[in-house]
C-alpha cells in the first residue's frame, strides 16, 4: 500500500489571526487514519506560528519553495535548512507558479529538489502542462521532461524519499478539474516510467493530483488506482472544504 497525503498548498494567503482559527479547526477536525498523512504549506514567515499549533498534531507542515541556494549573499531567499529548523516536513518544489511566474527552470527545480532532500525535508515535486500544452499533445513529453530532469541529478533514488503531484496548470485556481480520467491517465504514466526505471521505487511513489479539488470532488479523484490523494490550493483555506476533502481520502 502506498501512503496517501493531503496537503495544502496555502499559497500568498492568510494572516496571523485567520491562520490561528484555520489552525484551530484543523487540529480538532483532522482525525488520524493510518497510512494517511495530512500537511499544510504556508509562506515561511508563518512556520514557527503553525509548529506551535500544530506541534500535537497529527498535522505536518512545510514550505512552498526553498532557495537554490543553501546560505550566502541571496537577499529574500529563505533555505531548506532553516524550512527543516520550524520542524517542518515537507517542501513544494517546482510549483507551475515558480515556474511560470519566478522563472524556475527544471535545473533549479532540480536543485532546490536536492538541497530540500539535504535538510530531511519530503519534497514535493510538482509537473503540469499548459492549456496550450495539453491542446497539441504534449502533455505526457512536458510532465515527463520536468520529472526526468530530477532523476537526471539525483537519481530515481532520489524520489524514493520525495511525494510527486501532477497539476495541471490549466486546472489550478480556475475550478477547472481534471476529470479522474484524464488525471488518472497522467499519473499512471508518470508511475510507468518510474517503475521502467526502479519497479519498486515506481511502485511505491506517492502521486498526488492537485488542480481546483474540492471536498465535492475528492472522493472521485483519490479513487483512481493512481492517485494517492491530493495537493490543494484554494480549498485548503476553508477548513470545512479542507477537512471535507482529508475525510475524503
Ligand atoms: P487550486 O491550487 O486547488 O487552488 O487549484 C492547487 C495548487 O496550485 O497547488
């Protein structure tokens, strides 16, 4: 069995009173289920906020990017390390957002993928193609491009201590869903290469979906073979929405 997570993504939101009653809601309504785990992302400046409310949880949090680099002469760069010092657990990396709008390429996703791995965080590699993308096919080549460039540097072991999410970008924040089927057939993809290269490591890989999921379409999509929950941006604001969607795991 693989796990299964879900994990919000809370992206520029939130504020240190709206955080603390998310935070509330979530402790007391996100009920422990095993071989399922629960995270949230916030900006970094809310990380030693949300370790102290969620320290007795069975909640997990992180960061939704680390720099490139691991110290130095980057001004507003925050590293993996000082992510790992909150306590956290996971890190999003490859984000479409930092790709498209930080100018990310898949070698600094590779990188920030390999200092994350370096501070003991679980990354969180995101792929997903563009509407234009998906219109003339090339989704399979775009998603596999972005995953190869991390195994290229740092080897498809690499992802036995990673979770992978396929967003497309073409569903996130738009309430554009992916339908299972068309989600399905990504990640089954994604898992046939993996697997072509390390069966086990394929076999085990967490994939998650992310892209305009709801607690109304949550059971649908993790009811695919290969989707093992999902990463989730608007919805996971609104604690009803959020916890709707982890019961639907
Ligand atoms: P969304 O975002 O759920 O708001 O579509 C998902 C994401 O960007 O991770």
């Amino acid at each position: 069995m693989r796990d299964r997570f879900v994990i919000g993504n809370w992206k520029l939101n939130g504020g240190l009173a709206a955080n603390a009653l998310l935070l509330d809601a979530l402790s007391v309504g996100v009920v422990e289920k095993s071989g399922r785990s629960c995270g949230v992302c916030v900006p970094s400046p809310y990380l030693a906020q949300v370790q102290a409310a969620l320290k007795d949880s069975f909640i997990g949090w992180g960061s939704q990017d680390v720099s490139r680099f691991e110290s130095g002469a980057y001004t507003g760069d925050v590293s993996a390390g000082m992510v790992a010092e909150f306590g956290s657990r996971y890190a999003l990396v490859g984000h479409s957002e930092r790709r498209a709008i930080f100018g990310d390429t898949e070698d600094v996703v590779a990188g920030k993928f390999g200092l994350a791995l370096r501070a003991v965080l679980t990354p969180i590699l995101c792929v997903g193609e563009s509407l234009p993308e998906r219109e003339s096919g090339k989704t399979e080549e775009v998603v596999w491009r972005q995953l190869q460039a991390v195994v290229v540097a740092h080897g498809v072991s690499g992802l036995s201590r990673a979770i992978l999410a396929y967003e497309p970008v073409w569903a996130i924040g738009t309430g554009k869903t992916a339908s299972p089927g068309q989600a399905e057939d990504v990640h089954a993809f994604l898992r046939g290469k993996v697997r072509a290269l390390d069966k086990a490591i394929g076999d085990q890989l967490s994939i998650l979906y992310g892209g305009s999921v709801k607690k109304s379409n949550a059971a649908e999509l993790f009811g695919m073979p290969d989707i093992d929950g999902g990463l989730i941006g608007g919805a996971s604001l609104v604690a009803e929405e959020f916890l709707g969607i982890w019961n639907a795991l």
